[in-house]
C-alpha cells in the first residue's frame, strides 16, 4: 500500500493566484481529513467527509477555501485568491474508523504564499 | 469544551534517560486517546492508542503510555532514550469521529 498520496509536496505561489492541493487516500478508508499546520496555531482541522459526503468544514477558515471529494479516491483543497497567512502545511489524512484506528496522514504540501 | 492540552513545549532528555512527554484530557465519556510522532518533513505517524482495557499501553519503537482516569491524563514513556527519537511528539482524543490533536511537544533528545 503506497499510504496517502499528497501532491505537490511544495507550491510556491504570488498572492492572489488560485492553489490547488491534491490527496489521494488510501484504498478503503472511508474518512478523509485536511488539516493544516503552523508553528503558531499547530494542527488544525480544516474539513472531513465520510464517504465522500463533508462532515464538518467548520474549521475552513473563509470563503476563499473550499474543498471537494468527487470519489472515494481523491480530494482537493482549492484557496482562490492565496494570501501570505495562507503559507503553512497542509496534511490529508485518511481512516478506515477514526475512533478506533486513528488516522494515516500523508507526507504533506508546504505551501508558501509570496 | 473537549479538548486535550500538551503543557509542555519541548522536553529534554540525555540519551539512555527515562523519558515522559505529557498529556491531558478533557471529554465528556470514555476517552480515545492517540499519540503520533512527526519527523522533520513528514507527516504524523501512529504510534500507540487507547481504547480500553490495560491502562499501560505498549505501542512503536519502545514507546507505551499510561492511562489514568482520575488525573485525566495519558503521558507517553519510554525506558530509554534514543537521540533517534528527537522529534514532534502529538497527542490526541476522539472527538465525534474525528480526531483533535494538542498543541505538540518538541523531544530532544542529546547524546
């Protein structure tokens, strides 16, 4: 099993220009996360579906975020228009039961907004 | 609120030492609890969990963690350090089917 695939692994981008982030999950899970990391707000939840349907997109910071899960095999993270404050990692992760099994996370896209 | 709280930022340890990295919980209910460990440049990875059951629990690399319902807390433990386990350690609870980590505690370890 290749685990969760993230692409890009780096995206430089200028203000203002649309960036799209891309998981492909592992065969299986049902749960797909998008998190986010800084050194000051650390991991925070962006979005979840199950079964490809959003959960929970409370932790989407504005409008300018906005993420898809068109099958079971793939979701994007799309920010129109980027924003320095934007820079961060941005981890996808994937779980067959959360509760119970945890999460495999993949290896990440850092994002950096100039 | 639930959450789970991580009060140390980093922890410092000589090689060969006893190590313990922090934890506190807050949930209404049986917790799950989780610690992952993140490498530079990587994502987390799983370490050991708790569901229920034996309140030691074993998991990767020598790492265990003990669980205690009247402190509210879940510390993560290991014999003996190894430099090798410097790195990004996270804890975190199941919150209605998904997970919410704490802040992180940076381990470094010095030979």
């Amino acid at each position: 099993d290749a685990g969760v695939i993230q692409s890009p692994r780096h995206e430089v981008t200028e203000m203002g220009q649309e960036v799209t982030l891309r998981c492909k999950p592992i065969s299986g899970h049902d749960y797909l996360f998008w998190y986010r990391q800084t050194m000051m707000r650390g991991l925070e939840l962006l979005i979840y579906f199950n079964n490809n349907v959003p959960i929970d997109d409370s932790g989407m910071p504005e409008d300018r975020f906005s993420a898809k899960m068109p099958n079971a095999s793939f979701s994007t993270l799309k920010i129109q228009p980027s924003e320095p404050r934007d820079s961060a990692v941005y981890f996808c992760a994937s779980s067959f039961s959360p509760g119970t099994y945890g999460y495999t996370f993949g290896s990440g896209t850092r994002l950096t907004v100039v | 609120a639930q959450s789970v709280a991580q009060p140390e930022d980093q922890v410092n340890v000589a090689e060969g030492n006893p190590l313990t990295v922090k934890c506190t919980y807050s949930v209404s209910g049986n917790p799950y609890l989780f610690w992952y460990v993140q490498y530079p440049n990587r994502g987390l990875q799983f370490l050991l969990k708790y569901i229920t059951g034996d309140n030691l629990v074993k998991g990767s690399y020598g790492f265990e963690a003990e669980f205690n319902k009247s402190q509210t807390s879940f510390h993560l433990k290991k014999p003996s350090a190894l430099v090798s386990d410097s790195a990004l350690y996270f804890c975190a609870v199941r919150v209605t089917g998904k997970l919410i980590f704490g802040q992180g505690t940076t381990l470094q370890v010095k030979p």
